[in-house]
C-alpha cells in the first residue's frame, strides 16, 4: 500500500501572521481580554507585524494565545492582534484562532440567560459514570467541562491494550513521525540518522524541509488528555457518513473562504454537463463511500491549503501534467521523485499508467476526490482507523503503528481543529459520539509539549588527561573512559571542549587522585538545555607491593578479571594464577566462598591481598568474566545463546557483566559476530578462548 508523506501545504489564511517585537497594544485597536487556541495545520502559525504585512515570527499549533485586539483589513478579512506565550505579539487572521469560552454574563431583557452550571451532585454523578465506563481519573476534568458545555455529547473510552512508553516509542521510529524544521529543537529528534552533530543540522526526512520528531512532542500528541477541548477532540470523532447529522449546509460552512467554495470550477471539466463543484463532489463521495465529507474537507484542506496552490491539484505540474491527487495519497518523497510528484505518478496509474485501483487514472479533480475517498474509506474508516487520531497513531488491528496516513506529529490534533469549524452550536448540541484511546501504564498527567530551543548538541570535540592514555581512544559517541597512571601521579588536569561552540563543559581542571579510583564527571550543557555526562575512571596505582601474578588472567582498571576460559574450574585457577606473596580470596555471586572443584562463572569476585605495615592491603580486585558464559553459571549453553539474541533483538536488554560476557570476540560491543562464535562452541566446531 503506498505510503502517505506528512501534510506540509500551508493554508494560507492560517499561516499569514507576524510577530511585532513591541508588546503595546496598537492605539487604534480596542483592548480585548479574551483568550483562544492556535490552529495550525503545518504545526506553526506565521505571524505578520500588520493585517497582510510581512512574516518575521511564529506560534505553534495548539498554543493558547491572548487577543488584545481586532481590526477588518480592506478585503474584509478580520485579524486579531495576539499575544502569544513569552510574550511576543503581533497579526493572525481570526479564522486561526478558536475563541474560548466567553465569561459569563447577565443576559440583557429579552436574552435568553446563559445555562446554569451543572450541579455539584450533578457532576459527582457524571465524574462516576466516567470512571465506570473506564476513563482514568486524569481523563475525568477534561471529560467533564466537555459535558458540562454538550451535554449530549457522549464519550466512550477505547482501550488500546498497548503499553503507553511502548506505543510511543514505536512512533518514535526514524522516518515514522515528522516535524516541520522551523520547529523549537527540543521538537525535533537526535536519534541515529535524524541529526548531523557535525553542523548541527536535521536531517530532511521529506520534501519541505521535514525533519524526524522528538519522542517529548509525539508523546504530546499522542496523549488524548492534550486535547479534550472543544475544537481539538474532533479528532476522536468517529469518519463514518450519517446522513441524519451531516448536512450540505454545515459543508458549506466548513469550505467558506477556503478554494473549495468556489462554485465555478467545474471538478469533472465537463462543462456540457453543468458545474460540478468541490463541496458537491465531497459530499456525494462521502455519501457513496461512507465516510464522513466533513473529514474529506479537512483532509483536502490540510493537504492543499485554503487557496489550493498545491501543485497536487493544479494540472500543470511539468513531470505529471493533466494529473491530481487530491488527498496526497501516495505522495513521500524518492531519489527520482519529490513528494508531489510521486503522488501525481500513483494518480496516473503508477508503473506504465497501469494502476485502475479506485478509479485511476485521476485526471481530474473530480476522479481525485472521489477515487481519493474510496482509498480512504477501505484502507482506513474500514479497516478501524475510523477516528482522525487512528489515522494518524494507529494503535488498534494487526497492523499498529503502520499504514498511518501522514506522519505529522501534529496531523491529527490540527485535522480535529478544521473538522470542528464544520459543526454549529446547532449541531453540536446533538448526540456526537468520540472515541477517546486509553493506554496502559500512562503517565499521571498529560505529557506536555516540550519548550527548549536552540542547539542540542552535548557531544565533546575533545576530552584529554595530562597523564596516561584513554580507554577506549576519544570518540565523542563514547561516555565512559578509563585512565590508569602511576603511583607516583598525585595530581592529573583534565582538559575538553564541546563539539558545538554554544555548548558549556563542566568539570575540567585540576584533581588530586587517591590511591585506587578516582571518578570525575564531566556535563556538556547544549544551547537548548539538553546535558550529557562523559565519566573518567581514572586508576592511581598502588605503591609496590612483595606480591607477583605470573598467570593468564588480567585485572583490568575496569574491575574486570578476564582471561578465564569456559569450564575452568576454581583449583585450576587457582595453581594457574602464579601467586606469590599473597592471599587469594574468590566467592560466587551469593559472596559464598568458591569449592575446589566449582567451575569459574562470570560474576565471581576475586581479590588478591597482602599485609603491609600491620593492615591488609588490596593488590588487585575484580569481577570474573568468561567469555560466553552470559547467564554466570560458568559454562556456554543454549541459554546463554538466546539470551544474546533477544539482546540483539531487542527483547530483552544486557548489561554490566553480562553484557561483558556476551562480547565473546572483545570488539567492545555485542553483536551478531559473538552470536555465532556461540553457536560454533555449542556445536563444537570452534571452541570459546579465553
């Protein structure tokens, strides 16, 4: 099935606004303290310094913002004058913004009064019946001023059975949710492959600049809790047609001022028959193929814009004239094409012009919008994605987490905006029905968007100590290194720099080392707040001790004892250590001491001691690690072989020790060439060396 590109058209009308870097309120303008949301399909609304006038800031999609003013331009187009949160200020087009609810207010003679609060055991009744049906407590305060305002409305918990940190980390896959790249950095993701830590750059991801998200704000988006306000929750709305509830004239509402209200361009270019125009097209699609013609608007919208220059539907585009794609379907981008033009290529038919599925070619709009909502309704409202949210997250069926339809991060919250400006307080006061996912494990409250901006590089250029060597060599990816120095190295300076200039290091400089370990921690602060921590183990070496080892066996400045062969039994290792001049103490993983005849495991302690001016004094300490023996009963099995594959798979993470014993070749990392060096022990064709 052709994989959907994220919407990246701009709606005109939602995108025209500027920021003013002055926060006074135009003298020509009224006060106003009312207060509303941002709708911005793209996820950033641009801001103008005047009605019409230039782009020198922006919003995001989602924020809450305050009017202080309102001015008609010429055109007769009505702006607000915002503030937005931080206090920036400046131009949006009202349409752009969903006005909250208004303060109460004494109705005048003659008015209708306002409806009375619901009352308190009225509530406690409703907050009951929530927790019933299965919503979690944070769901119930949202929820409940949503029914106090419809209170016919119903909403009905849908219970995904999918761990939340799971669900959210298989949407933090590379390639699956993007932002747009004018994003705050905190939005966008430093995951392998979605970050260029040499220049600071993301990585376009598709056409138009779109980068991978960040795991905070899909987290955001994917929480429901986010988005129980009235505009917003149209997103659990159920895509399906009902003819009782959808009506032409509430379209007609939907498609004002946008492309799609133009009653002269005829969709099917057959001007022998009448016009055919967009808002009957999406309705009769709707109707035939049963999903709502509301959602088809939104859709289109969304991918088009408001004033409909998308080259997707404009016939003229040079590789694919005389084609049209009007929901984007198939359109991602390629090495040979670009996202627009791999969607007119499947509008065309594909491969030689011979894809006929749902009605292609689409050499019309017409043909587009009707072929576009019969993909749609099979692939989608039929196969359970039957809410904007499934659409975008599909957390439900046998295929989770694939078959999305964008990968927008904030498609589905801006899509439940734009369907919401279909439905009138008429209509809203009427029984809709929303499914709202529930998640298993969710965090206590709603995960808000994150707010820092700026670089997020935390990697080091350069990490050195005056005296011995880095273990492993200086990589910045790398963030522990060991140092062993002599006894006689009583002081060592610790010079690093930041791979980004706007980065801070802390904990260089001069330290004093005690005999043994010595930690110092070094924190790169990045310009957006991120930090990492690279860890020096740095080793003083002990005077010179009357004890020799003249054995196979190494004590690593790790704590590590490496070296011991599978099946080595402790009286072997023992006469094969070539002590001299010191007590050799070994006890298991349970610190009981080691039999004679009990093999080597990994895990074991060993420590070597001797006395020195009346006190017992450590020559050297460690872990054992065999080599394969992963699970620490001290030989290789079949357990130790599938306790690596699920650590390459995935399913079950190694570490420490284990970990150590899992890297069979000591290339400093477990992977699939040890998996083998396993098996080949385990059939006998290539033993396990120490």
């Amino acid at each position: 099935m052709p994989k959907k590109r994220c919407f990246r058209q701009r709606m005109a009308a939602f995108l025209f606004a500027a920021l003013l870097l002055s926060a006074a309120v135009p003298s020509a303008l009224a006060a106003d303290t009312r207060t509303g949301t941002v709708t911005a399909p793209t996820g950033i609304l641009l801001l103008l310094t005047s009605p019409g006038g230039e782009a020198a800031g922006e919003v995001m999609d989602g924020s809450s913002v305050s009017i202080l003013a309102e001015e008609t331009d010429a055109n007769g187009v009505l702006w607000y004058y915002i503030q937005k949160p931080g206090g920036g200020t400046g131009y949006v087009p009202a349409e752009s913004v969903t006005l909250a609810d208004p303060p109460e207010e004494t109705p005048a003679p003659g008015e209708t009064p306002a409806p009375e609060p619901a009352a308190a055991e009225d509530r406690d009744t409703y907050l009951a019946q929530l927790r019933s049906l299965g919503f979690p407590e944070s769901y119930l305060e949202g929820l409940r001023q949503l029914h106090d305002r419809y209170p016919a409305w119903e909403f009905r918990p849908f219970f995904t059975n999918v761990d939340w940190n799971t669900a959210v980390n298989e949407e933090n896959v590379l390639g699956r949710s993007l932002v747009w790249g004018s994003a705050p950095s905190s939005w966008k993701s430093t995951q392998e492959g979605a970050f260029n830590w040499t220049d600071n750059t993301w990585v376009e991801l598709d056409s138009g600049g779109w980068v991978a998200a960040s795991r905070g704000i899909i987290a955001h988006y994917m929480d429901p809790r986010n988005f129980l306000d009235s505009s917003a929750v149209f997103q659990f709305l159920y895509q399906g047609y009902d003819a009782a509830s959808q009506t032409r004239e509430s379209l007609a509402v939907l498609v004002s001022g946008t492309f799609l209200a133009n009653t002269e361009y005829d969709t099917d270019l057959d001007s022998s028959n009448g016009v055919t125009t967009y808002a009957e097209t999406l309705f009769s699609a709707g109707a035939d193929y049963g999903v709502s013609p509301y959602v088809l608007t939104a859709m289109m919208l969304q991918e088009m814009g408001t004033n409909g220059a998308s080259d997707s539907i404009s016939g003229t585009n040079r590789r694919f004239p005389g084609y049209y794609n009007a929901f984007n379907i198939g359109a991602y981008k390629t090495a040979e094409y670009s996202a627009v033009e791999r969607g007119l290529w499947y509008a065309s038919g594909g491969h030689n012009g011979s894809g006929t599925s749902w009605g292609r070619p689409w050499n019309s709009l017409y043909k587009a919008i009707r072929g576009g909502a019969a993909f749609y309704a099979a692939n989608y409202v039929a196969a359970g994605q039957n809410t904007l949210y499934l659409k975008r997250f599909n957390v439900q069926g046998e295929n989770m987490y694939r078959n999305q339809y964008m990968t927008n991060v904030a498609g589905a919250a801006s899509e439940g905006r734009l369907l919401s400006y279909a439905y009138s307080e008429e209509m809203r006061a009427s029984k809709l029905t929303f499914n709202i996912p529930v998640y298993l494990n969710m965090p206590d409250a709603a995960v808000p968007a994150p707010t820092g901006d700026g670089s997020p590089n935390t990697k080091l250029a350069s990490l050195a100590v005056s005296a011995g060597t880095l273990t492993p060599e200086f990589r910045r990816d790398v963030r522990e290194y060991t140092v062993i120095v002599p006894n006689e190295t009583e002081r060592v300076t610790v010079t690093a720099s930041p791979l980004n200039a706007a980065a801070a290091v802390a904990g260089t400089g001069e330290y004093a080392l005690a005999v043994g370990a010595n930690t110092v921690t070094l924190t790169v602060t990045a310009e957006s707040g991120a930090a990492e921590t690279y860890t020096l183990s740095i080793h003083r070496r002990a005077p010179e001790a009357p004890v020799t080892v003249t054995g196979p066996y190494s004590f690593g400045a790790d704590g590590r004892v490496s070296g011991v062969a599978p099946g080595t039994v402790f009286a072997s290792f023992r006469s094969s250590l070539g002590l001299s001049g010191g007590t050799l103490a070994v006890t298991d993983a349970s610190g009981a001491a080691k039999a004679q005849d009990a093999p080597m495991c990994t895990g074991d302690s060993v420590k070597i001691t001797y006395e020195q001016n009346g006190a017992e004094t450590v020559f050297a300490s460690g872990y054992v690690v065999v080599a394969g023996d992963i699970n620490g009963d001290g030989t290789v099995t079949i357990s130790d072989l599938i306790k690596l594959r699920n650590h390459l798979l995935g399913t079950g993470a190694l570490t420490g020790l284990s970990l150590a014993a899992a890297d069979v070749d000591r290339s400093g990392t477990a992977a699939i060439n040890d998996l083998i060096r396993i098996r080949n022990h385990l059939l006998g064709t290539a033993a396990i060396t120490p």
